[in-house]
C-alpha cells in the first residue's frame, strides 16, 4: 500500500497455545474476537456488531469443522485461505476501514491481515505477522519446516508453502524498502517488524489515519495517530503523527 503524501507500513499475529513459557505469550499477536470488535467501533455503524456475529459464528462453525477432518494443519491452513478469501475478501480497495471489509468485501493488505489473524487465532493456527515500509504478510506456523507465507492481496497465488519462493517473497518486501515512489515524502523508514501485543490494532488505526490526511482531514489524522500509538508504540507512527502536527521527528 502507498500513500499519495508520505510513505507508510501495512500489516497480523500469534495464535495462543497452551503450556508455552510466558515470554513467548508476551511476544505473541494479540487479535481475537475481542479485539476485532474494538476496532469496529472505531468506524462502524450500529449494525456492525451484530452483522459480524451473524457472518463469524456460520464462518467458524464451518471451519472448525473442517479442521477436525484433515490430517494436517497445513492441509487445513490451505483450505481456510481460499474459504476466507472467497467468503470475505472481494475486491482489493486501498485504505479500507475494517468496517468495509465486512460490509462491503472491500480490504487491502492491512484489514486483509486483520481477518486472517483474526481467524487463525481463534482456531488456533500458529502465526505471525512481518511489517515492512510498504506492506504487511502473515506466516502460518513460522519458524519452522512447515511454514507457509499468506499473501492476502493475491486471492488465487496467496498460499506460499515453497521453502525456496517463500525466502524470495520476503526478500521482496526487504528490497521494495529501498523504494521512494514520486510524489511521497521519504521519513526515512526502513521496518522488519514481527508484531506483537496490540500492534496489529495500532496498524489498522494508523492505517485510517494516513486515509484521513491525505482527504485533507488533519483533526481527525491526528486523533487516529494518537489513538494508534497508544496500541503500538513504534517510531513510524511517532515520526508520522509529528510529520502532521509539523513538529521535529521523534528520536529512534
């Protein structure tokens, strides 16, 4: 995703499991149900709510289901991909709000995140998600032989299980770092971040906020950056948020 004024990041999580050290529950994506309903708030009409508990409960009920009945996950992992692509994600929409992805079908990369993550952690499918300056993907069962890449923007070639194009998807993203398009601000960024915590709600947010400033919508940009910040503290959102506000950037 590009910004018409500066550049910025887009972005996923960790499923919980059972009897795992508390330093990496620490360090896991924290967004479930709970968390998906906060961000809706943010931007939903008063039907939001009950329309994501009508399309969610069928959406998991059928999946867990099927889960049940494959051999492995990863089998598993390949099928939800399509299903939740095919069930939620219509038509790619730069800036999305996660309110019109589940009205609508509308997303890109960052909502698209969002609803992976969502369901990966509450069907229990380890995961994470990589932020880059441009873009956001999700590993199911990272670091380890299985791992498998989830483009969400691409609803046909999405689902990377290749040890071999997987390395050169990531090395991608890394190069496309380097890129100052024409007409962006270059702040200098350069991020491989695997999120954590609240971060993926920050994200969302910081994601509306870009949306709103470059429509012209300072006061609103601005209440959004701060609101992100206080979900994922990181330096592009500080930087950013001081960009509008036209103050100096904040120290890394």
């Amino acid at each position: 995703m590009r910004v018409k004024i500066i550049t910025i990041l887009l972005l996923a999580g960790f499923a919980a499991i059972a009897s795992v050290p508390k330093q990496e529950v620490e360090h896991r994506l924290k967004f479930g149900i709970d968390e998906f309903y906060t961000i809706l708030l943010y931007d939903g009409s008063s039907n939001s709510s009950q329309l994501a508990n009508e399309k969610f409960s069928a959406y998991f009920a059928h999946l867990r289901k099927k889960q049940l009945k494959y051999k492995t996950q990863d089998q598993f992992v390949e099928y939800a991909f399509y299903y939740i692509h095919k069930k939620l994600l219509k038509n790619y929409y730069e800036y999305a709000s996660i309110n019109q992805t589940l009205e609508s079908g509308a997303y890109d990369c960052v909502t698209g995140t969002a609803i992976y993550s969502l369901f990966f952690t509450e069907l229990e499918i380890p995961f994470s998600v990589i932020e880059t300056n441009y873009h956001i993907y999700v590993l199911a069962f990272p670091d380890t032989k299985n791992e498998i890449l989830i483009e969400t923007t691409d609803p046909l070639g999405g689902f990377i299980s290749d040890p071999q194009q997987i390395a050169a998807r990531k090395q991608l993203y890394l190069s496309n770092n380097a890129e100052v398009m024409e007409n962006q601000i270059d702040l200098a960024w350069d991020v491989e971040t695997r999120l954590k915590g609240t971060d993926l709600m920050g994200v969302l947010l910081f994601n509306q906020s870009i949306k709103q400033y470059n429509l012209g919508h300072k006061k609103e940009a601005i209440e959004l950056a701060t609101k992100a910040i206080s979900y994922y503290s990181s330096n592009r959102i500080s930087n950013y948020l001081a960009f509008i506000k036209g103050h100096q950037f904040a120290s890394n």
